[in-house]
C-alpha cells in the first residue's frame, strides 16, 4: 500500500510509504498509521506538489528561471567588473611612479613580495 503523491513527489528518503523497497503491510493498523502520515510535513508537501503539477505554464516557468539567470549573470558581471577596476587602478598607480610590478628579492620567503601584492587594496 503506497500513497500516490508521496510515491511520486515525495524529496525525503524512502519510507514505508514512498518506496517499493518497504512497503506497508500492516492492514490491521493501517488506518492509525495513515493518519500520522497525512499530518507529516512530508505528506503536505508531496500533496501540494500532486495537485499542482501541470497547472502553471511551462512558458511563465521558463520566463520566471530566464530572469533569475539574467540576475545572476548580472551580477557576477558587475562584481568582475569591480576587479577589474582595481587592476587597473593599481597598475596605473605603479606606471605613474614608474616602479615594477615585483620586487628585487626572489628568495624563497621574501620579506618584499613584490609592488604589485604589496599595494593597498582602492
């Protein structure tokens, strides 16, 4: 004996209700242990989801998913583009003083560890 929605949409592991591995057997009880798991959170939401499915709009959905990934674009091209403004900024600040980009010590643990790394960050 299974539920139908809990069989299909359920997200938590298997249980003696979504699962065919474990199945509920106990007709005696059955009616007992099906109404404590028709109060879970489990149930609610695999139900939810049963009488949902198919009711909204493939086309809005995708819209809906299309601007979130623009959003998400967006902003990762802004936070690239803070970066890259202080790349610039630093590599102007070192033409204009007209010093390398490394230092002159290039031992194994240097104390310099270049002009580049050591500028504070604009």
């Amino acid at each position: 004996m299974y539920y139908w929605p809990c069989l299909l949409f359920s997200k938590k592991e298997s249980s003696v209700w979504n699962s065919a591995q474990c199945d509920y057997d106990d007709l005696n009880n059955v009616h007992i242990a099906a109404g404590r798991h028709d109060k879970t959170a489990s149930h609610l939401t695999a139900f939810l989801a049963h009488n949902t499915f198919g009711q909204s709009r493939i086309n809005v959905l995708l819209d809906n998913q299309k601007s979130i990934a623009i959003t998400k674009h967006n902003e990762q091209v802004n936070r690239d583009r803070e970066i890259l403004k202080r790349l610039i900024r630093a590599t102007c600040s070192l033409g204009v003083q007209e010093i390398p980009f490394r230092g002159h010590d290039e031992s194994e643990n240097p104390s310099n560890r270049g002009n580049y790394i050591e500028l504070p960050y604009f």
